[in-house]
C-alpha cells in the first residue's frame, strides 16, 4: 500500500509539472498568435492604404 501511495505521489507530480508546462506554452502561444493577427491587420491597413493612394492618383 506504501509502494503506491509514493507510485501516486510521483504521479500525481508529474501531472503538476506537465500542467503548468502545458499552461506556460499556451499562454506563450496565445500572446503570438494575438501578436501576429495585429501584425496582420496593420499590414493589411498598410497595404489598403497603398492601394487607395494609387487608386486616388
């Protein structure tokens, strides 16, 4: 009984350990992706902008 309560303590460690792993990647991913679409869109904007320069001339 001993053997697995230590057998669940390492475990249930392990779980902790890859749980935040998993919510430090996912929040690191998430700030990317945010970080990527607003690049996105201000190039998009630039690009407009461009367009509607040229088409203005």
């Amino acid at each position: 009984v001993l053997e697995a309560k230590n057998k669940m303590a390492v475990i249930n460690t392990n779980l902790a350990s890859v749980e935040e792993k998993y919510t430090a990647t996912k929040e690191k991913l998430s700030k990317e992706i945010e970080a990527l679409k607003a690049s996105q869109k201000a190039e998009i904007e630039k690009l407009r902008k461009d367009y509607d320069g040229k088409l203005d001339k």
